[in-house]
C-alpha cells in the first residue's frame, strides 16, 4: 500500500444522474477526509471520517451528497441528481490518529464533470 | 469567511532564485500548518509544516517561517527550480470537537522561469 487511491479518476456524466467515487485510504490510518476543488479554490472540507464514524459533514454538502465509510476502511461519495454546479475535483485525504496532527496524505482525485 | 489567505493568484521567478510564497490567517486557534504542492490532474502533495510552537522549519530547499503576532506565514524555496513550477497550497489546522480540520487557501501558482 503505497498511498491513498481514488476511483474513477475521472467521471462524465449528463445532469441529474448519480455518480459514486470510491477512496482507499492509507491501510493504518483511521482518519478520513473528504474535500472538493474548483477552478481557482483551494480545497474546500466537506466530510470527515474517524474510523467508520462521520464526525462531521460541512455545509457544502447538501442532501444529494451522501458519504459512508463501512468497517472503517474504504469510504464512498455518491452524488445523487448531478448538477453543473457539482463539476469539481473530488479530493480524498487520510491521516493517522486520533490523536495526532500532522499532514494529510490525499489521492489523486476523482474529477467529475456534468454535462 | 477566508480564515486562510494567499493573496497573490501568481508568482514567476527565474530558476536558481528565492520564491517566497506568502499566507495570512485569521483564526488563533491554529496549531499546525502545512504547504502542499500541485500539479495539475493530480492530488496535493506534502510539502513541508511548522507547529505554532515554531517558528521556522527547514527541509532541504524549503523553509517555513512562521510569525505567529502578524497570523502570517511564508515559504522561501532556494534555490528555485523549473520542476517547482506548480500551484501551491496554505493550510492551517485546529482540533475542533474531536475533529482535526484543515483549512486550505486558493493557491498560488509558481513559474519558475529557466
């Protein structure tokens, strides 16, 4: 395990479908972020995963947006009814702890684009 | 409410120089705080960071100087390189109710010019 994978890479889709990213973080870490990014923005939070449990969801993430984090090892995005607006780089980072702070180690990001 | 700040969009610099890349934040209550280079299609990559307790922090080309009363914080690259060419990211980080969050700036994007 070398580092924090992604799938699909990238996404094209027509509005209003679903669309589901998957993340595979570091195998010992048990912190999980997620984080969208648009053109000329930094990263920007929308969820937070310690272990299986969702700690905290941003106020980005509106109720189309669902995340799940099962045994607490790989983590799902779905995205449901796509918009235009949700075009974005879908960014997924992970990090030991609890306890600790320290650098996110992200993947290579999930870029979907809605036609 | 940009708790983090890089307010210059772009930087160019010719190769074997100094780049400074500047960052200002608002929130006291950040401890820790990284740099995070990008290229483009691709997920950041680690850089270098500095604890609040600190206030520089030298890796190889790379240092971080923190300045704690001004809430300002710069990384100096040097000798800078054509392959340093990439959008770089300010982050700052606080435990908030159990829960490390980090707070990512826009990013400035550094030319480095051979």
């Amino acid at each position: 395990d070398t580092g924090v994978s992604q799938d699909p890479r990238h996404k094209i889709t027509k509005r209003g479908q679903n669309v589901t990213f998957r993340c595979d973080p570091i195998s010992e870490h048990n912190r999980l972020y997620w984080y969208r990014q648009t053109l000329g923005q930094g990263p920007e939070f929308l969820t937070y995963f310690q272990n299986e449990a969702q700690l905290e969801k941003s106020r980005l993430l509106s109720d189309r947006f669902s995340a799940e984090r099962p045994k607490g090892s790989f983590s799902t995005l779905e995205i449901q009814r796509t918009e235009q607006g949700d075009s974005a780089m879908y960014l997924c980072a992970s990090a030991p702890g609890p306890g600790v702070t320290g650098e996110l180690f992200f993947g290579e990001g999930s870029r979907l684009t809605v036609l | 409410d940009q708790q983090v700040k890089q307010n210059s969009p772009s930087l160019s610099v010719q190769e074997g120089r100094i780049s400074i890349l500047n960052c200002d934040y608002t929130n006291s209550m950040f401890d820790y705080f990284l740099w995070y280079k990008k290229y483009p299609a691709e997920g950041p990559t680690f850089l270098i960071s500095i604890s609040s307790i600190k206030d520089k922090n030298e890796d190889g080309r790379f240092t971080v100087f923190l300045n704690k009363s001004a809430k300002h914080l710069s990384l100096h690259i040097v000798p800078s390189q054509p392959g340093d060419s990439a959008v770089y990211f300010c982050a700052a980080s606080y435990l908030n109710s159990g829960t490390y969050k980090y707070i990512f700036g826009t990013g400035t994007r550094l030319k480095v010019l051979a």
